[in-house]
C-alpha cells in the first residue's frame, strides 16, 4: 500500500503536520510540579454531580500554580441541547470554580485554543493523516448492517466482541478499492490498525489507584466518525496532548476503554498524562449500593442543589468529605475555614464508589449554616426566596430586613449554635412561624395536657407575662404557673413519679411554644417573643386559648 497516496486521498485538504501544533502549543512555561487539568463535559444540558466533582482538578492546579481549563465535548452534536454549555458555566461559577482558560460565554480564552472540540477538526485530521502515513489507520467502509451481523456471529463462535483479527474486513483492501469506492461516495469511518496482543499486559500510573495493569488493546477502534468529527478516545488524546495537560480527572467508566487511549498516546510517541479514575457516585437503594441514576435520582444533577438552597460551600464540603479520606479530619481541626484553605491529595481521594447520602449533605449544610452570620444567612436566603419561592414574599421580606436579622440571631454565634436549616428551602419553611401570613400551628398541644388546663395555663401565662422581665424573671413565672396547675416543675420528679402529675414543666413549655410557634420544637421562646413583639405574642397566645380543638 502506498500510505503517502492514501493520505493524500483521505485528506487532499490537510497541509499541516504535527509538528506545526506542536509549534503552535509548546510546552507550558510552568514551575517544576505544576498540574495542567480541566474539565472536560459534553453540553447535553445536564450537568451533573460528576461535573463538580472532577472540578476538585481546580484546586490541584492552584495548589501547584498550575492551570486549569475547561474544555467542550461537543463533538456528538446529536446529544447537545441549547444553552447547555451557558448553563454549564453559570454552575461551575456558583459553585466558585474558576477557569483559567477555555471556552467562555463570549467565546473562549487562552492560547491553547480552540476550546471546543468541534473547531478543532483540522487539528484531529492532522493527525489522523500522519497515522494513515505511517501505515496506522485505514478507511473502514463496513455499514451498521455487516456490523451487526459481525457482532452476531462473534457470540455465536463465543468470539470478542470487536473489529479485530479476521474481522477486519477493511483493513486490508487495496489502495484502488478505496479509491473507487470513496469515489462512488461510500462513507467511511478511519479506524487505527492495531498490533497489539491481548495477552500483553501494560503498566499505567494512576494517581487515584496506583499502577494499574490494563490489556494491551488489540482492536480497532475508530478514530474519525464518518463526518471526520474525532472520537471521545481520539480527540481526548490529541487535545490533552497540545493542550499539554499533566492530569486527567475522569469518572472511572473511562477505565474499560483506557488501553486505546495509552496505546495513542505511546503509537504517537507522546508523553501519557497522569489519569486519575475518580469513583464512581453511588447511593444505598434499600441494602445494596447502586450508582447514582440520571432518571431515578434528582441529587444526581448539579441543579438540584441549587434549587434546594444548599450553600454552595456546603457542597462542596460535602463533596469533599465523600471524596477525600482526610478531609473530615481537617474540617473538624478548622470548623470555620473555607474548605479551599485544605490542601487536597489525590492519594487520599477513595476508588471505590463514593457514597453519597443526603443527610451527611442535610448534616454538614446545617453545621456549616450554624457557623454563619445572620446577615449572611439573610442575604442569601432572600435570593433563593427571590428565585425560587415568591417574588411578593422576597419583597416582603426585604422591608422586614431587621426583624428577620433579629429572628436570625437567635441562638447564634454561642459556643453551641442551633442547627436548624442545612438548606434555603429548610430555612424557609423553619422561618415561617415568624410570619404573620405563614403562620400555621403544625403541632399539637401536648397530650397529656386537657383543654381546661389548656386555657388556664394560657391565659395566667397572659396575665402575668411581662415584656420588661429578663429571661430568668420570665422562666420563674413559667415554672410558677407551672407549680400552681399542680404539674412538675423538676423533670427528675415527674419521671420518678409521672402518676402524682398531669405533666411537667416540659409539656407546660411546649404548649407555650405551640401557642407562639405552631411547633413544640423551637429556639428560645423568650427570645422569639421579643422579637415577636408584645401585640403579636398575646395576639397568639390569646387566639390558642380560645381554640378548642388541636389542629
Ligand atoms: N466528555 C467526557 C465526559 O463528559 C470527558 C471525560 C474526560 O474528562 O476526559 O465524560
């Protein structure tokens, strides 16, 4: 075969070479160590967890005063859905992730560009040419049809599945052949002739797992599609390559098909980046683990997050914990760090399914909230109620601003904050008792407490309730009223002896705190009072008195 006349056949319109890229990408001007990465997402308009995740990348490249980059995989235009890459970027900014070159709403950014695959098609065929040159890759002319019917007859003989060995159909076919058939307008697909032996075996070096030993590949597998658009495996080598990445973060599924990518990179004499398969996203469905599923687990997507409220940070934090062995350890020594203060290794980011579960998020997200200020929890509570409650009741809130900083307040900023809410939507939903409008009683009057007591134990607490008492004074009031009803004001007593009362100081407070917060669980009532105001207090109070049956 003459590869120079089948080049020149293939690709008549290709004058480059390589070396001209590599003269157009030179290696980085970098310090010793720095890590070159990016993420590497194809826009089909779902972004999903996996998308933050290997985002981790970020901070591997800033730790070593490297780059990070990210890149469009846009070379399946069947699956791209419109706005999926501004959506895209619109997640990764909220989340803080920060691009140092690629592709941008405007265009793109940096000078190892294009930085989307599809305009980089020339550079695909470059290569491709240079391969068809050196013998290779050869045009496959093989139809869905005798595909199929290959793959039948490999089960039958119990044979691999693939385009290798006697299957070759095309790999072989004469320089005229193809040139009759190209010229009666056949389409054709350029595959990579493969010499490598099944039994081979080839050391690869990850930075999640170690060395890994993956089979040689001996099949040939495609290279250009048909519309001389480039393979996920083709275009991820020859792009990370001028794009001179050190590091690729991927999911794990890329494992099965890592022997074709080191086979380019080392056919091509160029330099393997470090992979690093990150886990696999799971979650327990009843007893036994599975992966996280696109259409059964709406946690999958990055915008799930969002429209729950989670802080950001939160997930991230979170992200962190599932993923990196030491991170939990570092979180607790520095409870109020920014989590990209933790300097993150590789080595300890787990291999094995990650597990994700969403009330270690609720978990976190609440911790992290308890450590914030009331205006920090305000501001952007307000923003998510703008966005995804009710515009009116934003605007609500935002005349309000003081009476909600001071409902904020409570109980936070001590040695033992209050947990409340992990999420916007759980703050919202906690903040309702606060609100007129939102007020509802969702519990009931303890049981145990009759509705004369009821009304008797209401309206003494009205009588003597006193908005110039100190909370202490308010306390020994309750506990008075408490004595006077004939319940125990020591909890130790009632539980030695629960027949002699009708009840405790306990169910005594959670009437108040049903009366004044619909909830027999809340912060500080006293507190919550003050904030309240005295009209509305005995307003609530009053109104519970005379209810006569519990909601
Ligand atoms: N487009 C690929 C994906 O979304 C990128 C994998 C990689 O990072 O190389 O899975």
């Amino acid at each position: 075969m003459d590869h120079q006349a089948l080049a020149a056949l293939l690709f008549p319109h290709i004058t480059k070479t390589i070396a001209d890229y590599e003269a157009q990408y030179p290696p980085r001007a970098l310090p010793e160590g720095a890590v070159v990465t990016r993420i590497a997402p194809s826009p089909t308009g779902f972004v999903h967890l996996g998308n933050l995740y290997n985002a981790i990348g970020e901070r591997l490249a800033r730790q070593t005063k490297g780059v990070f980059f990210l890149r469009i995989e846009d070379t399946d235009q069947k699956r791209e859905v419109e706005g999926a890459v501004e959506a895209l970027m619109d997640s990764m900014h909220y989340y803080g992730i920060q691009f140092d070159e690629g592709a941008t709403v405007e265009g793109e950014h940096g000078a190892y560009g294009p930085y989307r695959q599809r305009q980089r098609k020339e550079l695909y065929q470059t290569v491709a040419k240079s391969l068809v040159l050196r013998g290779l890759a050869y045009p496959c002319f093989c139809t869905e049809e005798t595909l199929t019917a290959m793959r039948d007859a490999q089960m039958e003989e119990k044979a691999n599945i693939g385009y290798y060995g006697k299957w070759t159909n095309c790999r072989t076919l004469s320089y005229e052949e193809i040139a009759k058939r190209i010229e009666a307008g056949e389409p054709w697909v350029l595959r990579f002739a493969s010499s490598g032996d099944p039994e081979h075996m080839i050391p690869v070096q990850d930075g999640i797992r170690g060395e890994l030993r993956v089979q040689e590949n001996y099949t040939d597998f495609v290279l250009l599609k048909s519309d001389g658009i480039p393979t996920y495996h083709f275009a991820h080598v020859c792009d990370d390559h001028f794009m001179r990445t050190t590091h690729v973060l991927r999911d794990e599924s890329w494992l099965a098909t890592l022997p074709i990518h080191v086979q380019l990179f080392d056919t091509l004499g160029w330099e393997r980046p470090l992979y690093c398969h990150t886990a696999t996203l799971m979650k327990m469905d009843g007893e036994s683990k599975r992966k996280l599923s696109k259409r059964k687990d709406p946690e999958l997507a990055l915008s799930y997050y969002r429209a729950e409220g989670y802080p950001p940070e939160a997930v991230q934090q979170y992200l962190l914990t599932v993923l990196n062995s030491n991170f939990e350890e570092w979180r607790l020594a520095n409870p109020q760090a920014n989590s990209r203060e933790f300097t993150f290794s590789l080595e300890k980011m787990s291999s094995s399914g990650a597990l994700f579960d969403l009330a270690k998020l609720d978990h976190i997200a609440k911790e992290y909230l308890s450590l914030q200020s009331a205006e920090f929890v305000y501001e952007q509570l307000l923003a998510w109620v703008r966005e995804y409650a009710a515009a009116e009741e934003a605007a609500r809130m935002e005349q309000q601003r003081e009476f909600y900083l001071a409902a904020l307040r409570i109980g936070r900023g001590g040695e033992k904050p209050r947990k409340d809410f992990g999420s916007w939507r759980q703050a919202y939903a906690f903040l309702s008792f606060f609100d007129r409008e939102r007020f509802v009683r969702e519990d009931a009057c303890p049981e145990n407490i009759s509705p004369a007591h009821k009304r008797e134990i209401l309206s003494r607490y009205l009588e003597t309730l006193d908005f110039a008492d100190d909370a202490v004074q308010w306390f020994n009031k309750v506990k008075e009223i408490t004595d006077a009803m004939g319940y125990a004001v020591q909890v130790k007593k009632y539980k030695k002896n629960p027949e002699d009362y009708p009840g405790s100081i306990v169910d005594v407070s959670n009437l108040i705190r049903v009366a004044m917060t619909g909830r027999q669980n809340s912060p500080d009532l006293w507190e919550i009072s003050h904030v309240l105001g005295e009209e509305e207090t005995r307003r609530r109070i009053a109104e519970y008195a005379e209810e006569s049956g519990d909601v």
